[in-house]
C-alpha cells in the first residue's frame, strides 16, 4: 500500500495538491493500522486466556494449538509493525517535500522545482522506506540529501528548520500509544520529550 502511494505520486511531475492528497491518504491508513493493532491485541489477550484455561483443563493438544495461533499473531504482529514505520517513514518525507515544494512555487523557482523531484524520484527513498529499518537520523540525512542544494538556498544555511522533529514526531508515537494504554505515568514523561523536542525548534529559530 505504502509503495503505491509513492508509485502513484510520480507517475506525473506532483503539485502541492497531490502531495496532500497522499499525505491525507497515509493518515487514514496509520488510523487503520492502529485499529488493526488494537484489536490483534484484543484477540491476543483473549488467546492467553484460553490458553490458561487449557492448561487448568488439562488440554494439551489445544494449547499447542493456541501456541501456535499466538505465535502466527506474533508474525502478524511485526507485519503491521513494518507497515506503521513504512507510513511514518514516508509521512515525514512528504512533510519535508511538500514544504520544500511551497517553498519554491512561491519563489516561482521552476528549475529548483523540477531538480528536486527529479531527485526525489530518481533516489533510494522508496527502497529504504520499503525496508523500513532506517533509524530517525539516518532518514533525515537521507532527505537532506535529496533536498540538497535547493533545502539550503531556501533556510540561508542556517540550522535546519525541523531540527528536534524526529524527537517530537517519535515522541507523539509514543503518546498515542500511552494515552491508548491509560499510563498517566508514561503520559507525563513523553509530555516532558515533546516540550524538549519543540524548545530545540524554538530556540533553532531564535537563532535566524
């Protein structure tokens, strides 16, 4: 699903508008993703119980088979897992080129235009999305360089824009996932490294 997101993107040269139509598209398929997991949770929870049950019955032969029921959950498990990274992967790339491509609309900069997304179509971005076991630096200095020259022109090379972004949007990650859960504790640990990440940008801009 993921890779014809990107597939469908560049079979034309994409306009901002295109660029929100995919990025609106990835949001709903995170949504989706999330429920899935959610309820694979449900079922696992409810397999564990069985397999208790079974284990007091006595039934040996069916907690082999819920054994193995939990194991394939498992399996399914890290498939959905692969799925999320590819789709937070390429939601931050499109973040980075849809502002990069505002950018250069305004300046009326076709030549900068066509270079990027040339760039962008020609590189390894949709491979190492696919893989989706790229770390959040490692991503970020792959985009950089994608944008390269343009991204530089565009910020008077200076800090970057997004420095402290992968920490924030990894940080949300984990909000979500802890407000899910109704730890309060984690709540208000990840709410400290979401007010860290955004005093980094801050403190990036005050620095222009």
């Amino acid at each position: 699903m993921v890779m014809d997101i990107w597939n469908k993107l560049f079979k034309k040269t994409p306009n901002v508008s295109d660029l929100r139509v995919q990025f609106k598209e990835i949001e709903r398929e995170q949504k989706k993703k999330r429920r899935d997991l959610e309820m694979a949770e449900v079922a696992k929870t409810a397999k564990l119980r069985e397999a208790v049950k079974a284990k007091k019955d006595g039934k040996s032969e069916l907690q082999r088979d819920i054994f193995r029921e939990l194991r394939q959950m498992e399996i399914n498990r890290g498939h959905m897992d692969t799925e999320l990274r590819q789709l937070s992967l390429s939601k931050t790339a499109l973040t980075r080129f849809i502002r990069q491509i505002e950018r250069l609309e305004k300046r009326k900069d076709r030549k900068s235009l066509q270079s990027i997304i040339l760039r962008f179509k020609e590189s390894d971005l949709q491979a190492i999305i696919s893989k989706a076991e790229v770390d959040d630096d490692t991503f970020n200095d792959v985009l950089e360089e994608i944008l390269g020259d343009e991204e530089l022109e565009v910020t008077g090379g200076k800090l970057k824009e997004d420095s402290g972004f992968a920490e924030f949007d990894r940080a949300l990650e984990q909000m979500v996932r802890a407000e899910e859960s109704g730890s309060e504790d984690d709540v208000a640990k990840i709410q400290a490294e979401i007010d860290r990440a955004v005093r980094a940008d801050r403190d990036t801009d005050s620095e222009r």
